[in-house]
C-alpha cells in the first residue's frame, strides 16, 4: 500500500478507534458495587496525571515532522533533498490546538502552492496528518482529563479480579472491560462494537504530579472479523508552564510506518470561567 494510501487508511481507522475508547468512557456509566471497591476506583482517579483538575483549559505548540525520513522509510530508498514533494513538505509551517477534550486540530499553513506533480499526493498527505493527529488526542485527552479512569456510575460492574478490579460495562452495542491490578493501575482496556474490535495496553509513567500515559498500544480489527493491525503510539513530555505536555508523538504501524511528530513552542490557557452574573 502506498504511503499516501496508508496514511488515509491508518489515520482515519486509528481516529475512530480512539474516538470510540473515549466515548465508551464518558462518565455517564453508573455503579451498584460494595463501598469497597467503588471507594478503591475514586481514590485510583488520584492516581493519575489530570492536568485539567489543575486548570488546563487548551495548549497550543508548533509541529515539525522529519519528512525527509518519513518519505525514506515509506519507499524504501532515499529521496533526494531536490526532491519537488520533499520540498513541498518542508516549507509547510505546522501548528496544533487542543482543548484536552474531544479532538486536537491540526494547522496546515502553506508558504507556495505545491506543483501540479505534488498537487494531489500534498492533499492526501495533509489530510492525513491531520487525522492522525485529531486522533491521537482523542485517545490521549481521554487520560488526562480522567475519563480513562472512570467516576464509579449505576451501569458499570466491578467485580474483584486478583487483588485488583476488573471494570465492565455495555452500551448499546458497545462492550468495554478494563483491568486493574493490585495498585490500581490501568493495565489493559477491551472496546468490542458492530465494527471494531480493540485491545489496549496503555503505559504509565510516575512523576511527581502523577501517573502520565507514555505509550498507547494496541491490537485493532476494523471490522471485528478482520486481520488485526497493531498501532503504537509513544509520547515524551516536557513542561510548560508547569504542565506536563508532549513534545514528541511517536507513530507507528508495525512493519509498515514509523513517524515522529515533535512539538515545540507551546503556550497553554487556563479554563475559562463562568462570568459573574
């Protein structure tokens, strides 16, 4: 399959995959369980890195891919630097928004109109950069505002598993099951519907503020019954005004696609407040 075919393939699949872990999670779920293992979900919520609990309303950062070796690797040989869509590629300025609530925008600011050779693989390649990173936010905004790890609700079943929990609940057609183990960490995360099936193994690292998701990766069949493609998603952090932020997304298809989306500049903005009456 050709790079650009992939991405238009990958990005969109991995952006409803994403949008579908964090809708199947918005704490609309209710919960009928002993104290004790509702009270154990509230405390584990704690747990984790919420940056929005702390008054993050959005961030925004300049993007740079590698398109020089993201090209390289896609075809197999080298591109040459006069390459007329390496060059194209390069002089586009990128930029991306995220209000750590549903999906991240990506800003595709063109400084020349690609050439009439470019002109259609420049339109693919956008629009599949842009879904690629609209859906890694929706899956990634899902752990740091704390739907990942979900208010204890009426249709949520938790039933004790080891010395841990296992979290089930359905909605329409859409099953979800996480497991937790003995310190309440989120160690796997199931999502079956009509069309998809996904398995999760979310990656936490510790930091004084937290546990922060460092790597999202999974097993996905789009439909249920088809071959699987496994997808890693792997983030850095750095801090911005004293939020932990990416600055590198890594994205990556086994054997097939490997790109790094590194981030710099970033500014943040608080959650805007109701005015006063």
């Amino acid at each position: 399959m050709a790079l650009l075919e992939l991405l238009a393939y990958d990005s969109s699949t991995m952006r409803r995959i994403c949008m579908l872990l964090v809708l199947c999670l918005i704490p609309h779920w209710g919960i009928s369980q002993p104290a004790k293992l509702e009270s154990r979900l509230v405390t584990a919520r704690a747990l984790y890195y919420t940056p929005t609990t702390a008054g993050l309303g959005s961030f925004g950062c300049k993007v740079a891919v590698d398109w020089k070796n993201v090209l390289n690797t896609a075809s197999g040989k080298e591109i040459k630097d006069d390459n007329p869509f390496l060059i194209y590629l390069n002089s586009v300025h990128l930029a991306l928004n995220d209000t750590l609530r549903g999906n991240g925008a990506l800003e595709w600011s063109e400084t020349t109109a690609p050439s009439e050779p470019v002109k259609d693989a420049a339109a693919k390649m956008k629009e599949g950069l842009g879904q690629m990173v609209s859906g890694f936010f929706d899956s990634w905004n899902g752990f740091l505002n704390g739907t990942m790890v979900p208010a204890p609700d009426r249709t949520t079943t938790l039933t004790p598993q080891n010395a841990g929990i296992h979290l089930h609940a359905e909605q329409g057609q859409t099953v979800l099951d996480e497991d937790y183990d003995e310190n309440m960490l989120l160690t796997n995360i199931h999502v079956v519907s009509g069309t998809i099936d996904a398995k999760v193994a979310p990656v936490f690292s510790d930091t004084p503020d937290g546990r922060i998701i460092s790597s999202i990766q999974g097993e996905y069949r789009q439909p249920a019954t088809a071959p699987p493609v496994y997808l890693t998603m792997g983030i850095e952090y750095g801090q911005v005004s004293g939020y932990r932020l990416p600055t590198k997304i890594r994205y990556q298809v086994k054997n097939v696609l490997q790109m790094d989306i590194n981030l710099s500049d970033c500014t943040v903005k608080p959650i805007e407040k109701p005015a006063k009456p």
